[in-house]
C-alpha cells in the first residue's frame, strides 16, 4: 500500500527526525525528491544534492532564492535575510540535522558541498522546533564515507571576480572506509570580497532638508573550515555518527562617508572614515547513537555543542567639511556565546499502520559580551569612557509525541503535541536585570488525500493537503536586554539607537494550510497552496524621542493577520527542464493604521523561473534562473513608513565536463545589476524621508571540480 511504503520511511528514520545515520542516508538516496515529497503526509520540499550542486552557488542563500515560497534579501553590505511567505526576523525556524541551528550558523558561511539535502516545511511537526510560525527550512549535512559516486577524493578550485576584486576559493575533501568505520575530512579556505558603493539622501520639512552621503564600504572576509565526520556500526543494532567543524575567519572592513548638504544644516561630521575587524572563531561537534530494538522499535540520542567567539575593533573618525578630524570613537567588543543540546526519540509501529514517536530536548545557551568604549576629541581629549559587560541564559526544554496513521488506501494523518519552554535570564552593569519565560503547546494536525484511481491507469495523480498548527515566535537575547547600542552621528526618527525590551512577550500563531499537487509522468509536477495564520501580541519596533535623542524598541502591538497563495510547477521535456513558482502574500497589523500596515519586510509578489539544459551524450550542461520581488511597503509604527524597492535579478551557469571525474563551471550572479533602493520616512512633526541607493555588481565564478 501506498501510504504504508510512506510509513515504512518514517520507521527507518532514526533520532531527532533527520539524524544523520547509515540507514536513513540509505532510504533518503533510493528514491527521488519527488517520492518522498508526494508519499510524506507531512509536506516538505526536498532540494536533493544534484540541484544543490547543479548551478554551483558559493552560499547556501543563493539555493534557497530559487525555491518556493522563499525570498532572501540580500542587500548590498549586511548578511542575507531568509523570508518564506514573506516573514523573516525569526518567524522561519533554521534547523541544522533537525535541531535549531546554534547561535551564530549563518546560512552564508555554509558551502553547499557540505550539504545532503534540504526540507522545506510550511507546516512544522511536533519532532521539530514550535518556533517556526512561517516554516522550517532543515539543512541536513552530508554523512561520512564516499558519496554514491565512489569517489574518496573532491577538489574544487577556483576564484569569484567581483567588480575587479578577486575572491580565490579551494575546498578539498578525502573519505574512506576501515572496517565498519566509514570517514570524512573536508577543508575550505575562501575570500569573500563585498564592495558596497551607495548614496543616501534624507529629505525634510520643518526645517527643510536636502543631504546627500556617498558612502564606499568594501568589505572582505577571510574563511577557514575544518569539517570532519565519522559514521560506526559496531554491530547490526547500533550506529554512531558524529559530525564536526572548526571555522576561522577573518573580517576587515573600510568604509568612508562624504555629505553634500544642499539645503538645511550638516551633521556633526560630515566626512568620517571607519574601519571594523574582527576575528569569530565557531567550533561545532555532536555525536549520535541509534539503537534497533525488538518489535521494530528504534531509541536513539544525541549531544550536541557549539561555541563562538568573536573579538571585534570598530573605530569611527569623523571630520569637519574641510575634512580636519574632529573626534575619534574606538569600540572594543567581543561576544561569546556557549551552546548545548541533548535530545532523544523513541520510534515504534504499532497496529493498523501507525507510526508513533516521542522525544524530549533540553539545552542551555550562556551569552557574555563586553564594549569598551572611548571617545577622544581632535586633542586627545577624553569625551566618554564606558565599559559594560552583561551575562545571559537561554534554557530550553521541550518534550513531543507524534503518530502518523495510514488511515486506509486514500488516507493518511499526522497527529502531534509539543510543549517548548524557554527561561531567559541576564545581568550586566549597564542595565537592570532579565527575567523572562516564554514557551508554548503547539498542536498540530496534518492530512493528506489521494484519491483512488482506476487500476492501470497511469495518468496525472492527484493528492490534497490540509494543516493546522500553533506556533510561536520567542524574542532572542539581544531583544530582551534592554542595554543601549548607539549610533556614532546623525541620530534622528529614521537612524535611532537600538534598545531591547525586557517585558517583550513571545508572538502566539494559529495557521491553516490548504494544498492541491498534481504529478505527471516522472517529473512534472504542479502545486497550488493557500495558508492563513493570525498572530497575536506581534512585534513591531517602536520609535520615540527622549531628551533629544531618538531610541527605537521591540514592542508586542496586538494582533496580525497573514494570508497568502503560491504557484508551483516544474517539468522536463527531452533535454530540457523548466520551474516557475509564484507567491502573492497580504498581511494586516491590527494596531497599524493603513495602508501599507503589513508585516515589516513582506513583498506583496514574489517569484522566480527557471531553465536548465542537461543533454544526454553532451560535454556541456546550462541553465539559468529570473528571480522577481516586488516592492515592500510596510509600516513599521503609526508614523513610519518604509519602502523597499524592486528586485530583479538573472543568474546563468555552464558546465563542461572534460570527462567523469572532472569539470569546469563558469557562473555568473546577479547580471541584470540593478541598483537597488531602501526607504525609510517619519511622518510625524519635522517629517523626514531617508533613501538609500545601492549599486549591485555582477559576480562571476570559474572553479574546476576533481573527483580522485
């Protein structure tokens, strides 16, 4: 039966729902993306390795751009914002191997070579985080030992030349075997070069204002990653996995600022230079044990820890017109933070084809920064002094129950309870003390129809998806503290200080998901989805004036309402396959006056198409992809409006494959480079309208890739 083949997948899946085990590796690479897509009553999205792989991105951003429901905003300058639906800032739940992902994983730091698959959830499962109010996006890493291709060996080579700037890249891989040991050793060393040209020009009236700042930014990363895994199976019952990495880097920015005031008065500097350096340090390791027992039953664990560091130096100097310097700020700065999980998950089968689990996870996260802060005027002159330190702990419970039950031939349901509590606590000598709870039950119910077709007839099938499902969104640490980061000149209602909020509460969701799939043949497929959440006790940032100084705060302002529909189909035709999804999305903030009272960030149309041209007996494979979003109009409070503008952007690749084991790939990024704009007005008394225009710069990437 169908939906029993679909069961017999979840049995065989070990710990923590995508641990990675042996034998879960072994049923994920029997069947397609698509299968396990179509047959899982859970939806999900699976990005198998061959598209991971196929356009040869540098990030793991530059995969998720292209899939459905899911925009990155990636502005020139600051890291990559992943959105589904629309929602970023935390309403998506990053998982890493089906736990979330630790403090400091940025998905830009991930190479795809180190990636098995992806799953992207709408709808979350109570085996997963609660905290996933638009949807999970699970990375799952590669296992140890050879992949399917037998290859111990992989070696890229290659450089990224942006706007004259070369970013050289080597990553290196050696696996093997010695007994029931199977092993990995994988090595990247890569530059990342970012050079960010703007102008940002503030409008005003009462006083009236025109100025222009023309800002450079160039911005260049150093990376060194040591990835090892290992996978043994000492017996037929038991597995032990463990996966690893160091990663060093290195951040050096230069940026320097020169204002034009045509109309009003200038600010306090208008030339400044600044530079920014930093050193993270990230070390990550776990280990798994799976265990077969009778009946069918599976129990397994594992631990988990992470820790970063980051020791940084940011120096402003600003200067008058005639560019003579005026004052020095130098911030010393350093966070860490410490990291452990241990979890577990029991599996059985039981009668009329249910698959029942129940787990638990607990977890601890400790936070302490430091900044240092001196302020020196052209003299030498001291002008502040502060030194502040804080300490915070994050813990974390949680404990679920789930069954999934093949109802009958057409039928099949997911039930599931979770129960995630967090307790958040903080001192520092800049501000009073933390305390805060935050936690939520988080009932889900799935159901997937397939109706019954005649016997032998092999034609488009049909199946139907229903979810609903509450979830939450907690406020993380730097959120809570209520400790002052200040801005270094022109403070006003569109460039506040940031504040966090001690009495922030958690934002409640309850979601409905409606989906409709249509399969044709082996690879054409057409979805059509539907959703609605209404989201209590939303967050939005609060702007105010106080003693002349503008400060802006998190702040729970009521209830939300966010809705949405999105296309999907793909295909393939002799040597050619093609994708398109579509999204349209409308949200409403119950205390935000309209129009445009959206959730912050969200794009009203969003999308992509996509070609690739892969055939049979040819050396050379291409393809390449048009990615849309649509302007963002959003009011972040009742006298705010922001305004993101469009963006477009074409990416391109080309393979040719000298023989089986090597290859050269050519890409390029973003060809179109079209300027992009960010908008930002208050509206109140002494409106003020801040624009920034960015200058976007085509990326191109040759590498060659060697299989030994």
């Amino acid at each position: 039966m169908r939906n029993a083949r679909s069961a017999a997948l979840l049995f065989l899946t070990p710990a923590c729902l995508h641990a990675q085990t042996a034998p879960q590796q072994q049923v994920v690479i029997s069947a397609s993306t698509d299968v396990q897509r179509a047959q899982s009553t859970t939806t999900s999205i699976v990005v198998g390795r061959d598209e991971l792989l196929r356009h040869g991105d540098a990030t793991l951003s530059d995969v998720l751009k292209r899939q459905p429901g899911i925009t990155v905003d990636a502005s020139p300058g600051k890291p990559a914002a992943i959105r589904m639906r629309g929602m970023g800032g935390g309403y998506v739940a990053i998982l890493l191997n089906g736990l979330p992902a630790p403090a400091g994983f940025s998905l830009e730091s991930l190479n795809p070579d180190a990636i098995e698959r992806i799953e992207i959830a709408r709808a979350p499962t109570a085996e997963t985080s609660s905290q996933a109010v638009a949807g999970t996006i699970n990375v799952i890493l590669r296992r140890a030992g050879p992949g399917k291709d037998g290859a111990a060996n992989e070696i890229k080579v290659g450089s990224a030349v942006v706007d004259g700037y070369v970013a050289p890249q080597l990553i290196g891989q050696h696996s093997g075997r010695a007994g029931t040991l199977a092993y990995t050793l994988s090595a990247t060393l890569r530059r990342i070069e970012n050079p960010v040209t703007a102008v940002t020009t503030e409008t005003g009236q009462d006083p009236s204002l025109l100025r222009r700042t023309a800002w450079f930014d160039h911005q260049v990363g150093d990376l060194l990653e040591l990835a090892p895994r290992l996978s043994w199976t000492p017996n037929a019952r038991d597995t032990v996995t463990s996966q690893a990495y160091v990663r060093k880097r290195r951040i050096d920015n230069a940026k320097r600022e020169t204002e034009t005031t045509l109309v009003g008065s200038p600010t306090a500097f208008p030339r400044a230079n600044q530079t920014y350096q930093a050193d993270p340090e990230q070390a990550y390791a776990d280990v798994t044990w799976a265990r077969k027992l009778d009946g069918g039953a599976r129990l397994s664990t594992k631990l988990s820890g992470f820790r970063t560091q980051s020791d940084a130096d940011f120096v402003y100097r600003g200067s008058s017109l005639a560019d003579v310097l005026l004052q020095t700020n130098r911030v010393a700065s350093g966070p860490t933070e410490r990291e452990w999980t241990f979890n577990g998950t029991w599996r059985k089968p039981l009668w009329r084809n249910h698959a029942l689990a129940a787990g638990w996870e607990v977890g601890r996260k400790q936070r302490t920064e430091y900044r240092n802060e001196r302020q020196v005027d052209a003299a030498g002159k001291l002008l502040l002094a502060s030194d502040e330190d804080y300490r915070a702990t994050v813990a974390r419970t949680a404990f679920f129950v789930q069954d999934e039950w093949d109802i009958d031939a057409a039928w099949s349901a997911y039930v599931g309870l979770r129960r995630e509590d967090l307790h958040t606590t903080g001192e520092g000598n800049a501000h009073a003390a933390v305390d805060v709870d935050a936690g939520a039950w988080s009932p889900i119910l799935q159901a997937l129809f397939k109706p019954q077709r005649p016997e032998g007839d092999t034609g488009p099938r049909d199946q139907f998806r229903f979810a609903v499902s509450r979830t939450y969104k907690a406020p993380n640490i730097v959120q809570l503290m209520p400790r002052r980061y200040t801005v270094d000149n022109n403070n006003g209602p569109t460039n506040p200080d940031q504040q966090g909020n001690p009495n922030l509460r958690p934002e409640l969701a309850l979601g409905i998901d409606l989906a409709w799939e249509r399969y044709i043949g082996k690879d054409g497929m057409v979805s059509v989805s539907l959703f609605q959440k209404r989201i209590h006790d939303v967050t939005l940032y609060r702007t105010y004036e106080d003693a002349g100084t503008w400060i802006s705060t998190p702040d729970n302002t009521g209830g939300a309402t966010v809705r949405g529909v999105e296309f999907e189909a793909k295909g393939t035709r002799g040597p050619l396959s093609a994708r398109m999804n579509l999204a349209r999305n409308w949200s409403h903030v119950d205390a935000i006056p309209g129009p445009d009272n959206r959730i912050e960030g969200q794009a009203a149309y969003s999308g992509n198409v996509g070609i690739d041209w892969t055939p049979k007996g040819s050396r050379v494979d291409a393809g390449g992809t048009y990615t849309y979003r649509g302007p963002v109009m959003s009011r972040p409070g009742a006298l705010f409006l922001s305004d993101d503008g469009i963006k477009r952007q074409l990416d391109l690749y080309a393979v040719w494959k000298r023989d089986a084991t090597s290859r050269l790939r050519l890409s390029a990024s973003d060809l179109l480079h079209q300027d992009y704009r960010e908008s930002y007005a208050y509206l109140g008394a002494g409106p003020v309208t801040r624009t920034t225009l960015c200058r976007t710069r085509t990326t191109w990437r040759l590498v060659w890739e060697q299989s030994l």
